[in-house]
C-alpha cells in the first residue's frame, strides 16, 4: 500500500479544474447542479465524491465518472489501512 495519503478528488476538481477556468465555488456547483455547500465540502475534503457527483463531474469535464471514483476509492482504502483494526484472525484455511 502507497505510503503517500493520496490527494482528494475534490482537490484535483478545484486545482487542475476550477481554479483554471476562473470559477467560483458558486458558479460551479450551478453548473453541476449542487448547492454550494455540497461542492466546498467536497472540494475541501470534508466530504467524499459519490458516485452521483462522479457522474455530474464527469459530464461537466468531459472525463470519465470511474476516474473520480477510483480517486475517493484510492483515499477511502489508504484511510482505512491507516487505521487497520488489530483483532482480526485470519482464517486457517485446509486442504
């Protein structure tokens, strides 16, 4: 597993998107169809890419919604590793 904490779609929606086209946080969520709320939480990593706004961000960018998705999945598992329980037994597995 990448020892780097991968970077929130969100983020990448703000960096490599927003902020070049000279956006505003309001602007785009009407553009995407969200309120305004929902996209800051989004692009300041507080709140996740589902699968609905994968779709709203993939039309709007002409990318593809399963590349943001992969993008929250590549987080949500490097945050879940983080935090791996410790009282798990593997299962003994016999021929």
């Amino acid at each position: 597993m990448n020892k780097r904490k991968p970077t929130h779609p969100g983020e990448i929606l703000l960096e490599d998107i927003i902020k070049p086209l000279g956006l505003t946080i309001t602007e785009a969520a009407k553009d995407l169809g969200v309120s305004r709320k929902t996209l800051s939480e989004i692009v300041n990593g507080k709140s996740p890419v589902t699968p609905d706004m994968a779709v709203r961000i993939g039309i709007a960018t002409n990318t593809s919604a399963e590349s943001w998705l992969n993008m929250q999945t590549k987080l949500d598992l490097w945050t879940a590793m983080q935090e791996r329980p410790k009282n798990i037994i593997k299962f003994s597995i016999s021929a």
